[in-house]
C-alpha cells in the first residue's frame, strides 16, 4: 500500500526528489508533501498536484514517511520542532550531510526506523546513486526505503562510517563527471564540432562508456583495450593524458574532497 511522504526541505535536492517520486509514479501527486519557509518557489510542485506548505509539523503529521533535505544547520531546531509527532509507526530518512544517526536519535529521544541515504541530483530524472544504512528498521521498512530509491535509480546498501566516503564519490561524483564532459567538449571544439554538437557526443559517450560497465560488470581496462589499437590515436591521446597526471589528479582530487568532508 502506497504512504504518504514529507519532504521537509524543499531546496535543490528535496524538489529533486519529489520530482523523482512523480515521474516513477512511485507516489501519487496527492500523497506528498513539501516544505520549505518560502513556499513560492514551489509552485510548479504545486501545479502538478503536491502539497506545499511551510508548515513541518502538519506535514509530518499527515505523512508515513519523512525525508529531511535540508542545510546540516538547520537539522537541530526542524527535529527539535517535529520529534513529538515523529512516531514510532513512521519512516524518518535523512539526506543531511554529516549528520549521524546518533545525533539525530540524541534530538528525538525516540527509537524510530531512522535510515540515512546519500542521493545525488540525478535523482530528477531517476537516474540517482543511492548509498543508504539504516538503524532500527525491519526487514519490510529496509525493503520499502531500498525500492523507494530504487524507483530513482540504484541503491547500495552501506555502513554509516562510509557516509562522507558515499558523498564524495557518489553525490560530489557528479561534478567530477561533468568536469570530464566540459573538457571534453572543449577539445571537441578544438578539433572542429559546434559547441550543441561536441556536447551531444562528449555526453553520450560518457553514458554509453558508464551503461557497458554496469550492464556488462567489465572492469574499465577490459573495455579500454578494446579501443586502443597499437600504435594508434586512442593510446596516443591516453598516454599523454597520463603523462599529464590524468588518473592521479582525478585520484587526489576524490581524497582532497574526502580530506575536506571528514575534517569540517
Ligand atoms: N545537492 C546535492 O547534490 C545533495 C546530495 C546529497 C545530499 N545533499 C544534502 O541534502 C541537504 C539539502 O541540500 P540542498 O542542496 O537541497 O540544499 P538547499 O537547496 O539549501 O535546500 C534546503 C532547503 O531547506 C529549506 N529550509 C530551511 N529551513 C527550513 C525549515 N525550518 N523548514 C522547512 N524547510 C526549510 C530551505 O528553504 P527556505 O529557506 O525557503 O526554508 C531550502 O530550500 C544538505 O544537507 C545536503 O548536504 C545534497
């Protein structure tokens, strides 16, 4: 039986989600609801049917499940405002960054499924990396909360020590990808194709790459050999990259975002 969902949150990531939910048909328009304080740039949320209030208290009253999505800062005084009717019959997934399990258990003083699950934004279109653990939660809320994800793309089931490890190479992986098409484009344009057109090939041919991978389960080097001939342009162009520190910059470049999340 479908539940009735609260966002609380809804910034980049929460209306990402509601977005998500939707076009799954995971939930019904009318069986989720959004908050944020200012309400107006929810309104296309609003229009296609889900409930957007500033009102956190009535929205987790109403729902089964609660998705917190906003600012690590903003965690205390938002649980602080809901823990009273954050039963122990209700769902609770936090999609904060750096906020534990037990910090969140030390605010609601309640023994409620709590799951942490880190998204990424790909979430809008289904397309989602989802590292989740959870606490307190049985065998049919696990289930429910891995096919609520699921439904937005994959899911992997991890320890909460490898949360800040899941942020950076999950959601911060995102803008790692997206650097690598920038660049690619650029030399596509270097080498004679329209910025539309270099777009489109340097895109797709990130996608393709990532789908033989996950629909073959190849190491990348299986698929890489396949591509260079000897003496030809694909190792050409590869070793130079190589030589310019390629793979070690994208290598310290994951441990510095990695350094920077476990320190602060
Ligand atoms: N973006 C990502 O790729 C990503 C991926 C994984 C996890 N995360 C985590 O997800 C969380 C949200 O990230 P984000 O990028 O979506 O941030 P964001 O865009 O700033 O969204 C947070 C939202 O919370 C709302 N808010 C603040 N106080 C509130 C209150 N008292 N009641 C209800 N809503 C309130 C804010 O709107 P108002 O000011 O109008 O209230 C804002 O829209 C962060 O902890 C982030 O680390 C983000």
């Amino acid at each position: 039986m479908s539940k009735n969902i609260a966002i609380i949150g809804g910034g980049n990531l929460g209306s990402a989600i509601a977005e998500g939910l939707l076009k799954s048909k995971f939930n019904k328009a009318s069986e989720i609801t959004i908050t944020k304080r200012n309400t107006a740039t929810l309104h296309v949320l609003k229009d296609r049917g889900i409930t957007v209030t500033a009102n956190n208290v009535e929205a987790v009253q109403q729902s089964d499940v609660i998705i917190l999505a906003v600012k690590p800062f903003q965690v205390a005084d938002i649980l602080s405002e809901i823990k009273n009717d954050l039963t122990k019959n209700k769902v609770f997934i936090s999609v904060v960054t750096g906020v534990l399990i037990s910090e969140i258990e030390a605010i609601i003083q309640q023994k409620l499924p709590l799951f942490r699950a880190m998204p990424n934004t790909a979430i809008a279109i289904q397309q989602s990396m989802t590292c989740i653990c959870s606490k307190h939660a049985t065998v049919k809320e696990i289930d429910y909360v891995n096919d609520l994800f699921d439904k937005l793309g994959s899911v992997v089931t991890i320890d909460e020590k490898l949360m800040e490890a899941a942020t950076i190479l999950g959601a911060c992986g995102i803008a790692y990808a997206l650097r690598f098409i920038r660049a690619n484009i650029q030399g596509g344009i270097e080498i004679g194709f329209d910025a539309a057109t270099a777009s489109l090939i340097a895109a797709q041919t990130v996608k393709g790459s990532a789908e033989l991978l996950i629909q073959t389960g190849r190491h990348p080097e299986q698929e890489i050999d396949k591509v260079t001939t000897p003496k030809g342009c694909t190792i050409a162009g590869l070793n130079e990259m190589e030589h310019r520190g390629f793979s070690s910059s994208l290598i310290r470049g994951v441990v510095a975002s990695y350094n920077k999340i476990a320190k602060d």
